[in-house]
C-alpha cells in the first residue's frame, strides 16, 4: 500500500483484499467490552474537516479513539479558511505540534495530496469536493464482501446524480478492481459521458438496473449541487428513479440495498425500503468505524520505515 | 543446522503431559482455554479435545495479540491481524493461557493486557509445549511440556494443521 489514501485508483486487488481482511479482525473490537485496543497509543491523529460532515467524522473519532490515538479535531467554515497558502500554513501550523496523520476533507480535489506535500505524514482523503471518497468506498466494498461472500461476478446497480457523486466515483474504482459487474443507472444529464471506459455500464432504466442486482446502491440526491439546471425536476426525478419495493422485487431474492446517507426520505429512496430486512444502511455506518481503524493501522505501522526517510 | 528435538509421538506426549500438570487448576464449569493464534490456538484446541475424551468440557478462545504487541512503532509493515475470538464470559472464571514456546515473555504480557479487557478472571494459568529460557519480563510458565536450554539457537514448533506435520525443531545459525 501506498503511504496516504488519496483514492481508490492507486490501490491493487491485493491492497484491497488486505483492508477487507483487517477491517474484518477490527470489527470484532467493537463488540468487545472494553471497545479499545492500545495499538497506536502516542500516536496523534488530525481530523481536518473543511466541509461539512456528520457520520463521516464522527466515524473516524470513533475509529482514533477505538485505537487509542491521541486525536486533535479541527473544522473551519470554507469561508474563513482560504485555498491554497492558508491551508498549507494551517498544515504547518499543526504539523509543528507533532501528528503522524492527516484525515482531510475538503471542497477542493486533490487537496488531500496537497496536505501530503506539506506535512510529509500519511494522509487519508476524507472526501474531497467531487472527486473521491475512498474511505466510504472501502467501507461499502467490506459491506458487500461480509454478506456476499466475495465481490467478483457480482452485479451492483449505482443510481442516482453520478455526476456529481464522489462516492459512485470510488465504487467504480473499488467494485471494478474486484471484478463485479457495475451498471450505472440515472438521468442522462447527471451521468458523466463516456463513463463506459471506466468498465462500467450505463443504463437510463432503473428496471433494467435492478433486474437481478446483487447489490442497489442509491446515492444521495445531492440538492446543494444542483444549481447548473441538470437536474430535471424533483417530480420526475421520483418517478423515474427512486428505489421502491416493486423495484427492488426484480433484484434477487438476496439483494441487499445501501445508501452512503444522509438519506432525503422519500426522493432517492422510499423509507420502506430504507429500513426493510434487505438493507444494510445502518451496517455500513458499523462497518465504517472497522474499515477506518484498518486504515490507521495500516497507514500509521510503518515504524523504522519512516524514520529512515 | 536443524535439529528435530521432538517427532509426532513426542509432541503428543508433551501435550499429554501438559494436560496432566493442568489438570490440578481445572474445575468444571469454570475453567476457560485461550490459545494465542497460531500454534497456541491449534495446542489448546488439542488439549481440550484430550480432555473431552476424558469426559470434560471446556470452552476454547482464540486470542491474537497483534494489536497489544509493545513494539508496534518498531516493526516495519503493520503486521497481519488474526482473529481473535472469546465468546464466553471470562468473568471470574480460570483461564488456561496456551502458547507453543515460552521465550521473551512479551507475548505472554501483552496477551494477559488483551484479557484483562475482556473481562476479570479468577486467574491465568499459562501453559506452554516449550519453555526455551530468555526472558526479558517477570512471567513464567505453570505448566510446561520441556525445557529446551538455547544460548544462539530458535525453537520452532510446528502442528500438523498449521505446518502439516507434528514436531519441534532447534535451529541455529544460518538456517535461523
């Protein structure tokens, strides 16, 4: 594996076999007593949080803490913290006080990699801007695995605003690596075009999408991205795209249903299913803490390794 | 140079032999195994398996110490994982730690700071095939198969279901 996680693109069949494996080992600490292991105690953990989050943030806390960093959280309204040099003096700044990484999200792709050239730590992209979510990526690819058995041959149906969708974004890296069948469903103006050479397919029905999916995974509807006029109406958006029972009743029998959240009940995805026995919406937010304290240990072991460079 | 101190009939009868010292520490119904991943996992296994020939039962944990290990920040790549897997209360109870070879002792500690998160026994008991001398910590065996005495060799004791094959090497040198 590489130093950081930046994005999927730079990860191997083998990386990834490697995140599942652990991330599987890690899971069972959650469900211990005492849900903590001393593994990277003296080691310090930065979030550095530019844009908005929830779950995400709180999913890596939780993962720190669960490993016994030592975690600093910084946030700043995109506003009063500039592009640019202001980030790199801010990485500076921290970096003065001792991390040994960076977790970073922020508007602007690429900016993970920024963070890398100046604070010289291992950084793990925390979404940035359109462009990737690794970590929400791995987190679905462990979701699938733990109720699949394997991920090769399988057909996973991503629906909804693709273009805008950092999270489809790296689920086509992650699932295509692993060799599942992706077909990508949604209005032709939200689907990037010639997305076809990532090996994906491409379909404009949702019928033709679900039709014997192993996988459904709605994404969110982001409204905040909406303002070029691609979207068509909310209306119609509903009508033809939105995950309902009689939808998810041409998957097979087997199929489990995912959404990265937050959830707009009702436009992306009617609450029914939301909460049916076949999703695993609330197991993906489980397995995220797993998945990003796999990372850590993966990221933060390298020991004499880095002193020597 | 490879020398094989024990052959299949002899690790068995060092297992044996490890079941007989235990068997003073052993009260049903409240005595747990916990064998530490790999070849401590697959002896306590076998112990327990002696023992339930004898009419006893006795629960088996798997414990990997990976992410208790002292040295973390000094190896080099994060060391694999391995399951860990306690499903029993070990509140109260007598555990019977189960290693292959008994060397530094730090396995051992961290192991004992791995249990005690899972809960608060009665006592630990450590039962181990090979006690090679070494230690760097204040922990000893309760019971023990054999002492082997090595002042630049390696013990390495390999299972059947993990190696393929029943047997204690002492290697030194160049083949270390």
């Amino acid at each position: 594996m590489e130093k950081s996680l930046h994005d999927i693109e730079n990860l191997t069949r083998d990386d990834l076999e490697l995140i599942l494996a652990t991330s599987e080992q890690f899971r069972e600490i959650s469900e211990r007593r005492v849900k903590k292991v001393p593994t990277l105690r003296g080691k310090t953990i930065c979030l550095f949080f530019i844009e908005n989050s929830t779950r995400t943030r709180i999913s890596f806390e939780l993962a720190a803490k669960r490993m016994s960093a030592d975690l600093i959280n910084f946030s700043a309204s995109t506003s009063s913290l500039q592009k640019g040099e202001s980030l790199t003096d801010t990485v500076k700044t921290i970096m003065a006080m001792g991390v040994d990484l960076f977790v970073i999200r922020h508007s602007a792709p690429g900016s993970s990699r920024r963070v890398e050239q100046v604070a010289g730590v291992p950084v793990i992209n925390a979404g940035d801007g359109p462009h990737a979510h690794p970590t929400q990526a791995l987190l679905d690819l462990f979701t699938i695995y733990r109720h699949k058995k394997k991920i090769e041959g399988l057909k996973v149906a991503i629906i909804g605003d693709i273009y805008h969708s950092r999270v489809a974004r790296s689920n086509i890296f992650s699932l295509t690596r692993m060799g599942a069948e992706v077909v990508l469903c949604g209005p032709p103006t939200l689907i990037p075009r010639e997305i076809e050479k990532l090996g994906v397919q491409v379909t404009y029905s949702v019928d033709e999408a679900c039709k014997m999916a192993d996988v459904i995974m709605c994404l969110r509807m982001q409204l905040e991205r909406q303002q070029s006029g691609m979207f068509p109406s909310m209306r119609e958006y509903i009508q033809l795209y939105r995950i309902d029972e009689k939808r998810v009743s041409l998957a097979k029998d087997d199929v489990i249903i995912m959404h990265p959240g937050p959830m707009n009940r009702g436009v992306e995805i009617i609450p029914e299913i939301a909460y049916h026995h076949r999703s695993v919406i609330e197991e993906q937010v489980t397995n995220g803490v797993a998945t990003r304290m796999a990372l850590f240990y993966l990221l933060l072991g390298r020991g004499n390794e880095e002193t020597a460079d | 140079m490879k020398k094989k101190i024990a052959d299949q009939a002899q690790v068995s009868k060092l297992i044996s032999e490890c079941v007989e010292g235990l068997s003073r520490y052993l009260v049903d119904g409240k005595t747990v195994f916990i064998g530490i991943q790999t070849r401590g996992a697959v002896l306590a296994k076998r112990m327990i398996r002696e023992l339930a020939a004898q009419g006893r039962d006795f629960p088996l944990g798997i414990l990997d110490i990976t992410l208790y290990r002292d040295d973390f920040t000094q190896v080099g790549k994060s060391p694999v994982v391995r399951e860990t897997r306690i499903d029993f209360d070990i509140e109260d109870q007598v555990v019977i730690l189960v290693d292959d070879v008994l060397y530094t002792g730090r396995t051992i500690r961290a192991a004992l700071d791995e249990i005690t998160d899972f809960g608060r026994p009665r006592q630990v008991k450590l039962a181990v095939l090979i006690d090679r001398g070494g230690r760097e910590l204040p922990i000893q065996a309760d019971v023990c198969g054999q002492q082997v005495k090595t002042s630049d060799g390696e013990v390495k004791v390999m299972m059947k279901e993990t190696d393929g094959e029943d047997a204690v090497f002492l290697i030194r040198g160049e083949d270390k």
